[in-house]
C-alpha cells in the first residue's frame, strides 16, 4: 500500500525472540537474551538527528523488512544498537507490538503531552487500543473517537473516561474546544474540520495513521486559536527503550490473540477483514 515494497518479501516488523549470537562489537546484549526488534533495524548513527536520539529521523534509516528478512523469516540478522531488552514484566506476545505500535503511539504523547491533559485518541484499533492506555497512565483525561459505537465498553476498559462516536451527527460538535492533544491513528479519512473544532486554544492534532487521502484544513481553522497539526513516525532508540519501561511499570500491553505461524495466511485475512481485535501474534 506504501509503494516501498518489492518480492519476494519476508514481513514482519515487530518481533520478539532470543538472542542466538552476537558480534564481537556487542557489549550489551547476552546469547540467550530475550529482546524486541521494530520497525528500523539501522541508522547512520553519525547525523545530527541520530545524535539527538531521533534516529528514526536519519537520512539513512534501515527498514527491519524492507530489503532484509522480517519476523517471518526464522531467524533475522541486524545491528544490535536496534535490538532492545524486554523487561520481564511484559510477556512476550503482549510487549510485540510495542515495538513499533507502542514506540508510534508513544512517541508523541511524550512530546506533546502533559499531566492532566485533555486527550483524544481517534480510532479504537491497533494503534489506538495502546494510545488510550498510554494516555491513561500519563494521568490525562482520556477521550476515545470511534465510528464504532460497539467499542465502547472495551475504549473504557482500555482507559477511556469518556466515549465519541463520531458517526453521530452532533458527537464532534458536542465536544468542541474541550481536548489539548488529539492523536489521530486511522487511516480512513476522518472529519478534519471537527476533530479541528474539538481542540482548546493552542491544541494540538497529531497523525500517526497514513490516511489515503490528502490533508485538507482551512487556514483559519488553525490560525485563530493557535492550533497545530503535525505528525509523527515510530520513535528513536531512546524513545522506545523508555517506552518499554514505562508499559511495565503501568501495565501497558496489547491485547492480541495469538495463532501459530502456520496460520499467517488466514491472521493476515483476518486483519484485512477488519476482525483483528486489537493485533494477531504469530507465534514461530
């Protein structure tokens, strides 16, 4: 759907394993570890933005399965600085996702995002399922946006104080000018006028879903009230390892449902089918 993709290919970017070697450069990794790999598996190291500690920014970024073996594959090979130890309180299907879902959601409420703030998470799905509890555990007031009204109990369960479901006519308008942050992870067009609307002075409306279509925003929108829209991509080394930490002191973890790896053509369906609920772990 990215058009960064070539065949054959060997999917998979958020894996968990051990450790079955190291190179001689290694220095904190053990044989045996139990580590995480996500969406990047190498940068350049040297540039300004991998200095910084965004090394998701770098120029030369790695894909984990773009060009090399993903998780699929029985054994992947890559820089170990991109190899990241999973605390022990996170079991190992729970903290997959993390990786990449949880560095994404993650990332930017960390940036964007202070104590007892008014957040939004739109969309009750991979992504969002992990947002809302971030957000919780961040100590915000948490709203979830859904087109789907069913999800409401399980928005709640997740850390939720309060439940939109945006098909309704008047849902976005009831909530106007009451979030500070609303972190959008579609990838369906949603009403950028109203999640617009939904934002305080200075608030800011963060992507994090690649919708398809483009971004359309009247100007005024934006400058009356001082409103920022930006967006986001996983996160650096010292994001995720922080990320990590964080889930398992708070008990952040992903609800998945787990199916031997023999099955990935009918979880990869399932995903299609919109029956994911919230990510499939494929268990090797």
């Amino acid at each position: 759907d990215w058009g960064m993709g070539s065949y054959p290919m060997v999917p998979g970017h958020e894996i968990v394993g051990t450790v079955a070697a190291v190179g001689p450069a290694v220095r904190h990794l053990e044989i045996g570890a139990r580590v995480g790999v996500g969406w990047q598996r190498g940068a350049c190291l040297a540039c300004d933005s991998c200095i910084a500690g965004d090394e998701n920014l770098c120029a030369q970024n790695v894909a984990t399965c773009v060009g090399n073996h993903g998780g699929f594959a029985d054994r992947v090979r890559l820089d170990g600085r991109f190899a990241f130890l999973i605390p022990e309180a996170l079991a190992s299907e729970n903290a997959a996702p993390l990786l990449c879902g949880g560095a994404t959601v993650y990332s930017p409420l960390r940036r964007w995002v202070k104590p007892a703030m008014r957040v939004g998470v739109v969309g009750i799905g991979g992504l969002g399922h992990l947002g809302l509890q971030f957000a919780r555990a961040m100590g915000c007031e948490v709203t979830a946006l859904s087109s789907t009204p069913d999800k409401e109990a399980e928005a709640r369960g997740f850390g939720a104080h309060h439940f939109l479901a945006t098909r309704e006519p008047k849902a976005l308008r009831s909530a106007a000018s009451t979030l500070d942050f609303i972190l959008s992870t579609v990838f369906a067009t949603p009403d950028w006028d109203g999640l617009l609307g939904a934002l305080r002075p200075n608030g800011v409306l963060c992507l994090v879903g690649a919708t398809s279509e483009p971004l359309s925003v009247q100007a005024f929108a934006l400058l009356g009230a001082q409103k920022t829209v930006t967006g986001s991509a996983i996160g650096g080394r010292p994001a995720i390892r922080e990320m990590l930490a964080f889930a398992a002191r708070h008990g952040v973890a992903a609800k998945t449902q787990s199916r031997p790896l023999a099955e990935a053509d009918a979880a990869l369906d399932d995903v299609r089918q919109g029956r994911a609920r919230y990510r499939i772990v494929l268990a090797g």
